[in-house]
C-alpha cells in the first residue's frame, strides 16, 4: 500500500469512465473506503489514509500549476 499507488489510481480516475460510473453509482453513499475498494478492484493498493494524502498532494499539484500558468 502507498501514497504512489493511490496518486496513481487518481490519475487513472481522471481517464477512465468505466471508473468514474462506478464512484458515481454510489452516489452520496461514496466514502474513502468504497473509493480504496474501487481501487483494489482496479489494481491499486492504498489505504483510506494514503488516499487523503495523495488527494492533498494532487490538489495542490494542480494549485501550482494553474497558478504558475495565470501569472503569465
């Protein structure tokens, strides 16, 4: 389990719609652990925890980003 492999499985999220239908399907019932479980299914081993953690550096990742790309 790792931070990698769940910044991994955000990255993949953000490619696959057979994924995204599947947190979709949960609708409001989604938590972290149907999102570790969605995870597992897909190959991705993590931890509720490591998944916030990824979550945060992914955000602020793309924060940076966009900043940079606005002071232009």
């Amino acid at each position: 389990m790792s931070t990698k492999s769940a910044l991994l499985f955000i990255q993949h999220v953000g490619r696959d719609e057979s994924i995204k239908d599947k947190i979709r399907a949960h609708g409001l019932e989604s938590n972290l652990e149907t999102l570790v479980s969605i995870g597992l299914e897909a190959g991705y081993s993590f931890t509720a925890k490591e998944l916030m953690v990824a979550y945060r550096l992914d955000w602020n990742a793309r924060w940076i980003f966009n900043s940079s790309r606005s002071s232009r």
